[in-house]
C-alpha cells in the first residue's frame, strides 16, 4: 500500500507535528522515516512519473506540465498520461499478474490499461471525460461518492473560506472512494495520491508562518494547514484498516514546500539585460505568449512557473534563431553568471542556482530548456510576464499563492516483517529508489534501466537504540 500526499513536507510532519498526527507517528514508530529528494525539477509534474519509473525527468523528456513542442516559439504540450513513454510501476506488475489499484496519481489522464483499475488524476478536464479504467468504474464512482472532485480548480484566489471547505470535500471523496475499492476488490498494490496538501500549502502558507512577508499573526486561517494535516492523518489511519501486517505501507511525497518569497521576472531581467527584445511594449504586464517578440534581435527568453525555464534563440534550431552554435556555450556561461547574480528588492544576495539540463540529467530527451534556475534557492518563483516593468514582484501571475516547492519530500516504511528496527529516521532516499524498492518487496526484478536502487536498511547500532541513524546500503 503507497499513499502519496502531494506537496507534504517534513519540516512540518516531522520536526513540528508528528505528536498530533497518532496515524503517522505510529507508522514511524514501528518503521523508517525521513526525507526522500525530489527530481530536479521538484514539481508534480514531472515528479510523480519520476517515482514510478524511477526514471528522471530527462529520460522522460518531461520537464513541467507544460513542454516545448518541437523548437517553435509557442507550439506547447500538456504533460499527461501520453507523454510518459516509460513503464511505470503498475505497467510492471501487471505483466507478473499483479493486480493494482491506482487512483488519482498525477500523470494517469486519460487512463491506460492494467490489471486491476485506475482513477485518473488533476489534470482530468472533468468527470464528463472517460477519466477510469475500465470506464465503467465512474459510474460506481458517482454511486459512492457522488460527484467525485479532481482537483480545486481555484486554489489561488482571494475566496479562502471556499477554497478550505473544496480542500476537504476533495480530500474526503478520495479517501472514502479509496476505502470502497480496498473492501470490494481484489489488490496486491495499491496507491493514491491526494492533492490537498500541495492546495492547501500554496493557499494558506502566508497564513501559518511568521516568516512569510504576507503573515499577520493571530489570522482566522493560521491553523488551516496543521487542521488538515490532522484530517489527513485520520483517513490515513481509516486506510491502515485495510493493510494487515503482512501487507508493507509507503507514506510518500514527490516534494515538499517553503515559503515563497516573491517572483522574479524572468523575461523582464532579459530585456533589461539585451537578451530579449520587443517589437512592441504591452501596456500592461502580460504572458510572453501575447507579447510581440521580435525574434530576429532575440538571444534567450524565459518561462513563468516554480522554478524558471531559459531557452535560448540558436540558428539552425530555432525558426528565427539568432546565436550561431558555436557561441552556444559562452552565452549559456554569460547567462548563468547573470542569474545568480541577481539580488533580491534589498540588493542582498539570493543563492540562485542555475543547472544546465546535462548537469542533472544522464540523458536529454525532448526539448529541455537550455538552463534551470532556481531563484533564491527556490524561496522566489520564475514570472513570464512583460511589460509590468519591474524585475520584482510579490503578486503571482498565476493568483495568490503562498510556497513553492522544495527539494525534500516525504518518506514513511512500514515493513510487512520485523525485518526493520522501528522508530529510525534515515537520510539519503531518493525519488527514484520507491519503484525498485517496491518491486523488490514483491519479489521481482528491477529493470536494469531503472535509474534508482532496491533499497536495503543495514544498522550499525543495537536495534534496542532509538535515538541513532539509520544507514542506509545498496542491495
């Protein structure tokens, strides 16, 4: 059994709430925990995917939920299931004749057969569309639950009172539709994710932490997120109902999450900067989509999201492409000096850091971008707008939103055996090791093209001894 709780972070989990949330810390108790690095980049999408194949975003040539289509300007593509050309871990285990049980995993719309069923995920456009498999199964869907909730489709707005009651309606459909399936079918693997905890960090975040520049102590939604990671805990525990201790549990996150501090302009620096040129200036801040670019005096362009995404303007390669390949590298060295040199409203050093797509990745397909930034250490957010004029801005182009995204997820093990000794925290999990680790606990071999390890847990410490790490070896 693997529930995946999008977005759940271990600062919070671990370090400050672990004592109220009784399902969870028993799960700790009598297995490992820690914290489980996310791919680069630490999103949904392509992170999810990432878990399942144990294969990083650049094998997957996915690199956010929305991808360069080819090497025109403003041909893009949706990340859905159809883009994911690897086997994922249900794929795997269907061909061994294992029967699974996967709902709402992000990166299953529209669905695919396996053996067993499979509940699409948020990106589903909505339950009119044939969003299970078999087909039939949204029919039983509605029966349980009513009208079954994909996602809080405006989780960044202004109406926070809707947007907790939507979070929790979402929340309880799931795990009660999730319960259904566990006690009318047959199963030997099955997995959920919940988007309520990423929805309720991007939320409510400014209103829990006191370092947040929008925090006001004493607000009506200061205890939003400890309130629903207590309501999480409670499903969770009404889940564990269903998994006998022969059965082994994985409490998982693909990320986790931080305060977000401000965005930066990405497309505004470049034009500051002589890299990116107009033809026009809009009048008001708009999506570089609806700018007037003028291609022919352009070097680089940027996009909007949790972490930037540069792209540079190559003859040869780009319709209008101006930089001849062979001054590829020495712009790409000029711009990743640029960007980490940018310094917050304060003129205080961020902590930038600024990847080439072959740095993080044994292989590049797709069309990646050209340099992944990470403004101030992912405390900043990438905004592709143009034309508001400044390269600050503390109001998302996307609505109220109060995280990003952090490197260091989630991970919780509770064992089928004795075979681990219980209450250790234990560093140094990767994203890509839950797959091998999975079928592993099955039994079966791991793909040699897997990019993560079948994990093992060696103890160098009577296992009598709580307070001590855990290490951990490779199989």
């Amino acid at each position: 059994m693997l529930i995946g709780l999008d977005c759940a972070a271990p600062e919070l989990l671990f370090d400050r709430w672990l004592n109220d949330l009784p399902n969870l810390k028993s799960l700790c108790q009598v297995g490992v925990h820690g914290t489980l690095r996310s791919c680069d980049p630490p999103i949904t999408v392509p992170a999810w995917s990432v878990m399942m194949s144990s294969k990083s975003p650049g094998r997957l040539g996915v690199y956010g939920f929305r991808n360069r289509a080819g090497h025109s300007y403003d041909r893009h593509l949706i990340a859905n299931s159809l883009a994911i050309k690897e086997d994922r871990l249900w794929d795997i285990l269907s061909r061994s004749g294992k029967r699974s049980i996967v709902i709402g995993v992000p990166g299953t719309y529209p669905p695919q057969p396996l053996n067993g069923l499979l509940v699409g995920d948020f990106l589903t456009p909505d339950t009119s569309c044939d969003y299970t498999y078999p087909p039939e199964l949204k029919e039983e869907i509605a029966r349980v639950v009513g009208e079954y909730v994909l996602d809080v489709r405006d989780f960044r707005s202004g109406n926070k009172n809707k947007i907790l009651g939507d979070i929790y309606e979402m929340t309880r459909k799931r795990f009660r539709l999730a319960r259904h399936l566990l006690a009318k079918e047959d199963w030997d693997y099955f997995m959920m994710v919940e988007m309520g905890v990423d929805r309720i960090h991007h939320a409510f975040w400014d209103d829990m932490d006191p370092a947040h520049r929008f925090y006001k102590p004493g607000n009506k939604f200061e205890t939003a997120i400890h309130d629903y990671y207590q309501e999480v805990d409670r499903e969770i525990g009404e889940l564990l109902a269903f998994a006998d201790n022969a059965t082994a549990v994985l409490v998982v996150s693909d990320h986790g999450a931080k305060r977000m501090d401000g965005g930066i302009c990405v497309n505004e620096w470049l034009i500051a900067n002589g890299y990116l040129a107009l033809a026009e200036k809009p009048g008001s801040a708009v999506p570089l989509s609806k700018a007037k670019v003028d291609w022919s005096r352009t070097k680089a362009w940027g996009d909007g999201g949790y972490y930037a995404r540069v792209f540079l303007n190559v003859a040869g390669r780009e319709p209008n492409g101006t930089i001849a390949p062979e001054d590829y590298e020495k712009l790409r060295e000029e711009l990743v000096a640029g960007l980490k040199a940018i310094r917050d409203e304060n003129g205080q050093e961020m902590g930038t850091q600024v990847f080439r797509p072959e740095q993080l990745y044994k292989e590049v397909r797709g069309v990646a971008p050209d340099l992944i930034v990470y403004f101030g250490d992912l405390y900043w957010r990438s905004v592709g707008t143009v034309g508001g004029g400044r390269i600050h801005t503390f109001e998302n182009d996307t609505g109220p939103d109060g995280a990003n995204h952090a490197e260091n997820g989630i991970f919780l093990f509770r064992p089928a055996d004795d075979g681990i000794p219980g209450g250790r925290r234990i560093e140094g999990l990767r994203i890509t090791d839950i797959a091998p680790t999975v079928l592993q606990l099955f039994g079966l071999p791991v793909p040699q093209d897997m990019e993560g390890t079948a994990l093992t847990w060696s103890f160098a410490v009577s296992p009598n001894d709580k307070n001590l790490s855990a290490t951990i070896s490779d199989q």
